[in-house]
C-alpha cells in the first residue's frame, strides 16, 4: 500500500477536496485514482504536482496525446509499474490505439539499446551536434 | 574516443561501406555520423543495429518525428548525451521547432517526477487499470 | 520468492548465524528481514554487505536519520520496491515523521525532474563549478 | 552547449528578468547558473520549474541542507553531471563539510549496491513492511 | 497482465505460429514464457525482437553462458523484475551454479556502488583511458 | 575535476599510502588510477571500497575476465564514462578480445531494449520462473 495510506474523499479537508475536484473536472471523469490519493498525505505536494502536471500535458505546441505517449515512454524506461499501468489507460482514453502503443514500445526498447551502445561504445559528439541553436 | 575508434568510409570494407550507404540513402543525407562509424568496429552489430533502427523508425502508426520526440525522452531520462545530442539534431531536421522540444523536455521532467513519487508513495496499482485489454 | 530462498535463523551456519546476530544486536531488534536472508545463500555477500552497511551507517558528520533519508532518496530514484518498504521503515523506527518522508519525496521528484531537464537542455556546467576544491 | 543557447540577463524580457530576479534574491547571490538560461528558453518551464524549486527547497520538516544532500543523492544515481557539479557547490556554500558529503557519497554507493542486490535476489517484501501508516 | 493480453499457441496466427515454433526449436524446450506470447500483440516487434536475441545470444567470442550472466547484470541494474525471473531461470537451464550467480549479483551491487562514487566524486577521465584502440 | 581533488602518491598520509600499496601490488601495476585519488579524500571510503573490490574481483566460480564484462554491462547501463574508460582497459589488460567487447555490448543493447519492453508491456511472470530454489 501506499507509505500513508490513501486519503479517499469523503475523508478528504476541504482544501485536498478542492484540488479532487479540479482533477476531475479537468480530466472529465468521476474516478480519481491512486497516485492523487497517496499524495494527499502531504496536501502541498498534492497541490503543486497537480498544477504542474495540468500545465504541462494542456494541450500546445504538442498534442496531449503525444504527450501522453512521451510519459510512457519515460516510465517505461524507468521500469515504474504504476505509471505505466495508469497512464497507458490514459492514452488508451485519449485515442491511442493498440498499433500505436506497440511502434511506440518498439521505438522505446530500440532508444534503450542505442543508449547503452552509444555509452558503451564512449561514442564522442560530432562536431556538427554540438551547436543546434 | 569511441572504444575501437571510428571507421571512416574510405577506410571501410564493402559490408561495412553497403551498411553505410544505405544509411545515408535511407536518410537522404550525405553525412554519416559517429555512431555508425564507432558500431563498424563490429560489421554483425552494424548491420543488425541498422536493420532494427529503419523498421522501428519508419512511418507507421505514429509518424517520423513522433518517434524522435520519443527516443528523446528516453534519451534524457538516461542521461545519454549523445544520444540528446544527435536526436534534437535529428528532431529538429524532421521539422521539430524550438516550441514542441521545450514542451517534450517539460513532460519527461514532469514524468521522472511522478515515477519518482509513484515508486516512492509505493502506490498500488488500481484495479481498473489491472485490465486494458 | 529470492532466487534462492530465504535462510532461517533455525538453519543457518554457524557462521551465518553469528552476522545474523551482530545484526539484531547491532539494530537492537530481534526481527531479521528478508533482505539478510536472502543474502545468507552466498555467506561472503552477506558478511561483506552487513560489514559496509554497518560502517557506512554508523553516526559520523551526518546523523542515521538523514542516512536513512539518503538512502531512501537513492532508493526511490532506482524503482526498488523492497528497499523501499524497508527503509521507509527504518526511517519510520528512527524518528522520521511522516511530515519529513513527505518532504523528502518532494526533493527526490524534483531532482529527478531537474535532471532530467539538465540532461535534456545539454546544459554546460559553469566555469566556476568546476572548482570547489 | 544547451539546446537553445542561454539567455544572458541582458538579453531577456521583462518576463524572464523578473523570474531571473527572483532566483538571485531569494538565493542571495549576484550568480546565475547555466541551468536557468537554458531554461529561459521556453519561460513557461523557467516559470514553473523555480516555482516548484523555490516551494521545495524551503525549509520545513527537512532544513535546506538535508534537502540539498538529497538532491545530490538523486543526482549521483542518475549520473546527472551538471546537477552534481551545481548542487555540490550548492551544498557547501550551505556549509556542508567534505566529511558529510563523503559520508553522504558512502550512503549512495551503499544504496546503489544494496538497490541492486535486493532486485537480484528477487528479495520479497516482508509481511511486517507492507504496512506502515 | 501484459498491455494486450497473451496470444496463446491455439490463437496465434500462422506468422506468429511460425516465430514461435523457431523460439521453442532454437531453444530446444516445448515452453514458451509470457514474453514472447506479450510481444505477439504486435507480430512486427515479435518478429524483430525474437531475430535479433537469436543473433545476439548465439555462441560466438563469448559462450551462452556468459552471455546471460551479462544480460542477468544488466536487469539487476535496471530492477526488471520480469527479466530477473526468467533469465535466472535461462541462466540455471545453462549450467549456472547458485555459486555463479551469487558472484554475478556482488559483482552487480560493487559496479552500482562504484558507478555512483565516481560519477559522485565526478572524476576525470585519466588521460591513458581515453585511448585504447 | 573530482569533488575535493586528487590525492597523488607524494601528498598521501601513511594510511592511504599503504592501501594504495596494496592496489598497486595487487593488481600488478604501477599505475594508481583517478578513481583511487579522488576516494582518497575519506580514507574509509577509499578502505572499504577497496577492499571490498578486491574480494568481490578476485577470481572464484567466475573468472577475473568475466568479472569485468559484468562490471562493464552495469557501466555502460548507467551511462558512466568513468567506469567505461577504466573498466574497458581493465578488460583489454586482462585478455578481452575487440571481439569480446563488440559481443559484450551487443549482449548489453539487447538486456537493455528488452528489459524495457518487459516493463512497458507490463508482461507478468510465468508461474514456473517464480520457483527456482
């Protein structure tokens, strides 16, 4: 179980059931889920997770599913299940179909193997790569 | 320097030069970088890297430049320099601008933070996300 | 289950059953955990690993507390779902607060996202960082 | 050099100065690190990233110190090298000792390893840890 | 359980049907374990993926066995849990003694603990290290 | 540079100079690598690291060889270009063939691709690889 428990929300204070219900308001969904409710043993990291997490996949210069692909993508390679549970949810909820979780698992496992070759290998820069601005 | 040195084409023998040349025609580019070079020290990892890396990355269900934002965030959340070197060149190549790379590096920021906290909180999985299938 | 099952007090060696005393004496506790008995199938590891535990964990400039906390900080980072049950419980017996493990989580994200955004943004490190001799 | 290049104080707008301002008042110090001009490259992430830090680092259960050893913890297990390199300086200019800090390097190394052998032998977690509220 | 399911034998394509009787063939075994039936969902990443672990784990400079205490340190380090199951397993089917694998995991947990003083202490390169070719 | 500088052989206290005695007579050089200096700055660092290194190193039921492929798998997982530049001459000092190497890396991409694709379809362990005692 999560290291306090999770806070469910008709044992929520008001100002934790404030920041529930803009998750759920903003996510359009009556279901909050475990990671919200563990974080809500400390109300401060609660509120500024949420508010950064909905700044960062609002849509933009990239749509939110691509965003959503690119937290997979980063869980994946950290090996954190319950991310990897929850926000392959999220994509299948925002779209993604099956062929796409699968070229972008594809994509990850290749982007992992290149990495520890290049490493391994002590590959140096090109000169041509170190000025892209 | 790469662990076997970098083999240049001139020096390359005609595996190791056709692997090449089909890199660049595949990338229609006439610029060859130092990764493949540092891989020819082994023409059967060459090969098969290269063979993986053009099925993985091809357009399919998600397109070219998706992928690359993809093994960029893979690529920073291992700390691989010259992987994030070659990739943002590669990104940005495939029409990325200055805006979608800012938006990727603040998501994989923002997904090390919760895979963090997600392992750390040790959250357990929800039921409904036991089951996407 | 570990690879190799777990070692009983009942059934150790002798000489498995003397570090597993000076453990419970050293930790003033009569409960080993799964962690020592694992180790117990390869006699060395477990000598070697308890003698550097014990060391490295003994008060010295730093406190066991934020020991704990530090290895609670790695921990997290490295996904271990084992070391981070058991040293959230041994922060737990040492003092820590639920208040202080919060806050600590809260830095370990952080860092995580900031070095992720380092990684990501190539960022040069500052002249005058580079001495602090 | 970063992806974007960074923004000299002289070179920014209004926006970023005043977050730039911030920064060097709220640390007390005329110096401001690559890391933050590289992030001025997109003011969104400048803006919420040192928000974020600026809440996280203050002092609370955990003293700033404690907070920055953590940071260095993280960073020494990502193998992050500008955050290392910045958060050591960080560290002493908070008066951390080359003693604590090489006991707090002994700890992450200890971490690290420990990390490593308990996912290896697939050490399962003990009943008692699995509750801790 | 696996994203997609497992594709059992009896529903498999013949394509997949194909891959998966070179897998049990190559093998020598009339078992096929969960990943290889989790990677059917996409038979492209099946296909790929199956080929290049042929290649790669086939007997050439260094023996079969070798190789998986390689891919065994690996997964430690990356806490693969999935992958420290069934390469235990593949590492025993070739002839690993429990004395072996016992060494591989000190090896493992002293390279992690290394890894992290180095990168901590952030030591320089020493100048006959950069040149082995 | 290394976090409190190098400690060279002239400048060292009678106790660093006798462990780095015996790092040099044990491993049959005359050479005292960074890694070594740097950790000098915590004499019990520099003890226990070393003397747990030799334990762990020497040769058992794995040879030294293959003790330092295993140590370079790790290194080049954690991107740590320290350890790759001095494990690599390690290797090479020890008999480890260019060929050896390229296999080694070939074997550590696969470990590394593979584990994410473990993890990022979230494949479950076979009941049968959950036994193996």
């Amino acid at each position: 179980m999560a290291t306090f428990g999770l806070t469910e929300y008709a044992d929520a204070s008001a100002e934790v059931r404030a920041i529930y219900d803009d998750i759920l308001a903003t996510r359009k969904t009556d279901y909050l889920n475990n990671f919200w409710k563990a974080l809500a043993a400390h109300p401060e990291s609660l509120r500024r997770t949420w508010e950064s997490i909905k700044q960062v996949m609002a849509p933009g210069a990239l749509d939110p599913l691509t965003k959503e692909l690119i937290y997979l993508a980063v869980s994946a390679t950290n090996q954190c299940g319950y991310c990897l549970a929850s926000h392959t949810a999220s994509a299948l909820a925002k779209g993604a179909t099956k062929e796409m979780l699968s070229e972008l698992l594809a994509v990850v496992g290749m982007a992992n193997e290149t990495n520890a070759l290049a490493g391994g290998f002590q590959v140096e820069i090109d000169e041509r790569f170190k000025t892209h601005a």
